[in-house]
C-alpha cells in the first residue's frame, strides 16, 4: 500500500511485551535490588499495565526466575558435557558460567536478606518452584558424579565437596566485586585457578 512504512517482517523486530518486562525487571532490579523492586514499577517501566505483566508472570518471584534462566550465563549445559572434551576444561567452562552468573545474580538477590520476612516469602516461593541457591552446587556436583562413573575421575572423589569449594569461590568473587563496585577478574583465568587448586587427577 502506498505510503506504508511497515516492511515484511518489521513486526517481529518489535520486543513482545514479555521480552519488555523482562528487560525492565533485569533494570530495575540490577539498579535497587529485588527487594525494593515492584511490579507496579517494572509494568511502568516495560510500557505495559501491570494486568497485562501479570498475564505473563504470576508474580515478582517468576520473574526473577525467568530472568535468571533466560537472562543469565547458561548454567545448563552441565548435562550435555559428561564424557565430552577434559573433565578440567569442563570444569573451567562451567566455573567461568558461575562466575558470570553470580556476578549479575548477586546484587539483586542480596537485597532479600534485608527483612526476615522477605526471605521468608522469597525462600518458600523458591521452595515452591524447585528452586534455590542450592542448584548451581546441584548441577556441578551431578556433572562430577556422572564423570566419576564414566571412569573419567577416581570413584574415591567427593564430588559434593569439589562443587561446593567452586561454587563459593565463584560467589565469594562476585560478593567482593558488588562491594568493591568493581567488575570481577577476568572469569576465564580465574576458572583456570580455581580448578587447578582443586587439585583433581583426572583418568
């Protein structure tokens, strides 16, 4: 039609309102912390009513959750690696994702410890999901296990203390960079540290 400024395919180039309040939540969020956060606040700032927010979230917590599955370094990809590559290169590859993740994770979530209450609320709405702080220890500790039955690690090997050390390590990192209001080191030479500390012998 003459005088159309619309192109085929313009129309998906536009953000969907959920791809919006994502983006305004991981803002708001990142900026004040999730505690202080609203979904009043982030509908205003996704250029939406907060009915329409809540046709596609059923509450503050899903957006958190969503934000860090969707939003966050890919932590998952600790079930495709088991038998793939070294076992200290995946180790690396998963403890640079930590890395990364508690670094953008860990000043929005450290705003819940602010009130007894709102840790309460938080902790039994994730209890709700499945979720928790407790699924990147989880993760890494099954890609261990899984390794250590493939034979690729000694059977003698206390794969829950080795997903833990990196875990804290990962989130000790990120506490100091949030406090110095500095970036963390560079993730991938730290990984490297890190897992060499550890001190496993891989077969």
């Amino acid at each position: 039609m003459a005088g159309s400024s619309s192109t085929p395919g313009s129309r998906s180039q536009v953000p969907s309102a959920r791809t919006r309040i994502l983006d305004a939540a991981s803002a708001i969020m990142r900026r004040d912390g999730l505690a202080r956060a609203t979904t009043k606040e982030i509908a205003r700032e996704a250029g939406c009513s907060e009915a329409l927010l809540y046709k596609h979230f059923p509450d503050k917590q899903d957006i958190f959750l969503r934000m860090l599955s969707e939003r966050s370094p890919r932590l998952g990809s600790a079930s495709e690696l088991p038998g793939t590559g070294t076992v200290t290169g995946n180790l690396e590859s998963l403890v640079t994702d930590l890395l990364e993740f508690y670094a953008q994770t860990f000043p929005i979530a450290a705003s819940i410890f602010s009130s007894t209450d709102l840790l309460t609320a938080h902790r039994e709405a994730m209890t709700s999901r499945g979720a928790g702080p407790q699924g990147p220890v989880h993760l890494l500790a099954c890609y261990l296990d899984q390794e250590a039955q493939r034979g690729r690690l000694p059977q003698a090997c206390d794969t829950d203390a080795v997903a833990r050390l990196l875990t804290g390590a990962a989130l000790h990192e990120a506490f100091l960079a949030a406090y110095a209001g500095e970036p963390t080191h560079e993730a991938a030479a730290l990984a490297h540290r890190l897992v060499s500390a550890v001190g496993l012998e891989p077969r």
